[in-house]
C-alpha cells in the first residue's frame, strides 16, 4: 500500500490525488499540516529517498521564506534540518508518496509511473 502524504489545499497536492484516482491506485491519505512527519520518519523517508536533505523542504512556502531559511539552511546540520522539518509540516515538500522501496517528493508525473506502474 502506498502512503501518499499531502497538504489538501496544496494544487500540486491534487493533481498528484487525481492521477493517483485515475490510475485506480490504492493508497493511504495523510494530511501533512494535521500529522506532522516526525523525525524518525523524516530521518527514514531521507535515506530511502537518495536525495539531499535539503530538497525535503518546501522552498516556495510562505514559512519558508519567513523564516529565511535559504540563507540558514546551509549552516544548519542534519540533526537541527531534520527537526526543523518535524515542527511544521508546511516546511515540508509535497505531496511525498511512499512505496515499498521508494520515496518521491514533489510530483512529477514521469516519476510516479516508473515506480508505480
């Protein structure tokens, strides 16, 4: 079963639900802004994900950049970046969808059938 994390106001976030509906592919929903990722999560989804840490946080958000976080991110170590993403869900990229053996941030379309389909 899939786990398919999003913010249901987030447009990208419904694109990705509506390719995920159409396709007819099972998953489990999780609000990101009403069950924030925890850290142990985080930590695993950023191994499984082979990407840099710093791609998991959500650069266009209005929190983002409140908290200037462009200039303070490339000071900060793994540790204080990865509780900084478990404190608010808004700093985190979405939608994330979750597989057996993956784990995608953003959505883009190409991605998602090669891991799904």
């Amino acid at each position: 079963m899939l786990n398919f994390i999003c913010y249901p106001k987030c447009t990208t976030c419904q694109r990705a639900k509506k390719w995920l509906e159409e396709k007819k592919i099972n998953y489990v929903l999780r609000d990101i802004k009403e069950q924030n990722p925890t850290i142990e999560e985080l930590s695993q989804w950023y191994r499984d994900s082979g990407l840099p840490l710093k791609k998991f946080f959500n650069t266009s958000g209005m929190l983002y950049k409140s908290l200037e976080l462009k200039t303070k991110l490339p000071t900060m170590t793994e540790e204080e970046m990865l509780a900084l993403l478990a404190s608010d869900g808004m700093l985190v990229k979405r939608p994330i969808l979750i597989g057996e053996n993956f784990v995608l941030l953003g959505f883009k379309e190409a991605d998602w059938e090669t891991h799904i389909e």
